[in-house]
C-alpha cells in the first residue's frame, strides 16, 4: 500500500495526532513532542506520513534566501519516529525529499538509516542506556570499579536524595554552577523546557541534601512511556567533592531497578563523560549525524559564528 508524505508547516500540524506517533514509535523521545519543538524550534516544520504514521521534524531557517535545516539545540536524536513498519522505500522517499535542502544537519534515530546519495555524510555518534530490567544487586555487579568506590564515597557523607525541588530553584541552581556556554536565548529556551517539563509531568527534578539539609546538586530526568532520559545534571563544588551526582543516579538506577524502563544517558562525544556513563554498566547504542554540505556551507557557519553572543 503506498502512502503519501506531505511536508507540513507548524501551523498546518494536528499536535495530538503528532505526539501519539512520537509516543508509539520504537524510541520515543521527549525532544520530538510538540510541546518540546515549540520552545527549542519556533515554527518548526515536518514531513509527515499518511495519518501520522511516521513523521520527521525540521528545524527549517533562511539565511541570504537559502531555506536549509540543521538540528535544534537540547535534542540529542530526532530523525524518523514512526508507529508502524516502514518499508525501504518509504524510507527511502523521506531521505529524498529532506535531500533536496541545500544544507541540513540532523541527528538520527540508527533504525531508518539507508544508502544516502554521496553529497551526504554520515557520522557514527556514542549514546549510552542501561536496562532495568535486573535487580539493583545485579546492576551493581557490572558497574565499574570506579563508579563502585565512587558510591561507597557517598556513604561517608551523610547524603539525601529528594524530588520535590521547584523547577525555578533547579535553574538558578544550574546558573550559579554550570560549566556550559549557551547563548541568552538558549539560556531562556532551557528554562522554559525545565519548568514545561516538571508541569506537563514529563519531568522530574532529583536534588541532593548534605547533612546540613543544603542542596548541593540537581539532576532533571524526562519520562517518556518506558524511557527515562538523563537530561541535564548539576552540582556544586561541594557535590562534586562528595559525589552527589553518584548518589542520585544511584537512587533513580534502585527505584527503577527489576523494571520494563531504560535509563538514556544521552551521549557523550566527551570520553571523561562517555567512561562515567559505561561505569554504570550502561550498553554502546549509537546513532548518526547526518549532513549535506553545499556551496552554502560556509556561509552558514560564518554567519553562525560571527552572530553568537556567549555569555
């Protein structure tokens, strides 16, 4: 049976109908819902499938009259998110029509990946998740020596895992600490995903007490059918000293633990942040950067660099 694929604008998008194909797709994901799209690509576009079989999101922007897409900020994987299965050919026609861009960047999901015409690059990228499915005992038992004595660290401090932290305290928490360069508008787009998150109960925000009852690290997760996704991790020095984050990865790993759910750690490039990751036992699941370049290519990445103010 062929379907037809419409490519469709925001406005032209029936929300429910998206979030349920994101939701019963093989790996759904909070970044690929409406709600998330809204805040990290105003005016997102799509490619969509028959009755929201299968649909793709894009981040569709102009520069000098050259429309192109590239791959929002605060979205590890997107790609096709798709309910039923799709056939080579309709994957094929997917990959076809977002190739006629005369730039795009996108990171995808490995399960739709085909033979890509030669103008297009593919990288291969790590991304890590740990099963529940066993005991905590059994999970602990495949951790590495370095993240075991790291938690037996923790037991020497007298430390506290709560869930009730405001997501307003959680990002003024993240200002004074964090060790990451983003730009006032991407500042302003992960405050609105923090508190979107914790109110449309996507989102849980773990904090970690001293023994003087003082928050010294947050860590937010996302929870999505049978994923939970690290999002976004925090500590101060003092929690960094005492291995706070270890303590609340720990707790999350025992709670879920003899469970259906997948603990994403989303990445990482990085190999100090990849090795504490593995160190929980956590399995290689890559996915793959996908990228056309043209005789625009420069022109973006001038513009692009030239135009950031960091702070």
């Amino acid at each position: 049976m062929a379907f037809t694929i419409k490519y469709l604008t925001r406005n032209e998008i029936d929300d429910r109908q998206w979030d349920n194909c994101i939701k019963g797709s093989k790996k759904p994901l909070c970044s690929a819902l409406s709600w998330y799209l809204d805040i990290v690509s105003p005016n997102w576009h799509a490619l969509v499938l028959e009755n929201y079989h299968a649909v793709l999101p894009l981040q569709i922007k102009f520069k000098i009259g050259f429309k192109y897409t590239t791959h929002p900020i605060f979205c590890q994987q997107h790609g096709i998110f798709s309910t039923i299965n799709l056939t080579q050919s309709t994957i094929e026609q997917f990959y076809e029509r977002i190739s006629r861009f005369l730039f795009i960047e996108i990171q995808s999901q490995p399960y739709f990946l085909h033979k890509l015409n030669k103008k297009i690059i593919v990288q291969t990228l790590p991304n890590y998740e740990l099963a529940l499915n066993n005991s905590f005992f059994a999970i602990h038992q495949k951790m590495s020596r370095n993240t075991k004595g790291n938690l037996r660290q923790t037991e020497k401090h007298q430390l506290t895992v709560i869930r009730t932290t405001p997501p307003e305290e959680f990002y003024k928490f993240y200002l004074a600490h964090h060790k990451e360069r983003y730009t006032l508008e991407q500042f302003d787009r992960l405050n609105q995903i923090i508190h979107q998150s914790i109110e449309l109960n996507a989102g849980v925000i773990y904090s970690c007490l001293n023994d003087k009852n003082e928050l010294i690290s947050h860590s937010l997760f996302f929870f999505i059918n049978n994923r939970i996704i690290y999002f976004k991790s925090v500590s101060s020095e003092e929690g960094y000293f005492k291995r706070a984050n270890f303590k609340i990865l720990s707790t999350l790993i025992e709670e879920y633990s003899t469970s259906n759910y997948i603990l994403d750690f989303e990445g990482s490039r990085n190999e100090g942040i990849a090795r504490f990751f593995k160190g929980w036992g956590a399995q290689l699941q890559p996915y793959f950067a996908i990228r056309k370049k043209s005789h625009i290519d420069k022109i973006v990445n001038f513009k692009n660099k030239h135009q950031i103010k960091w702070i």
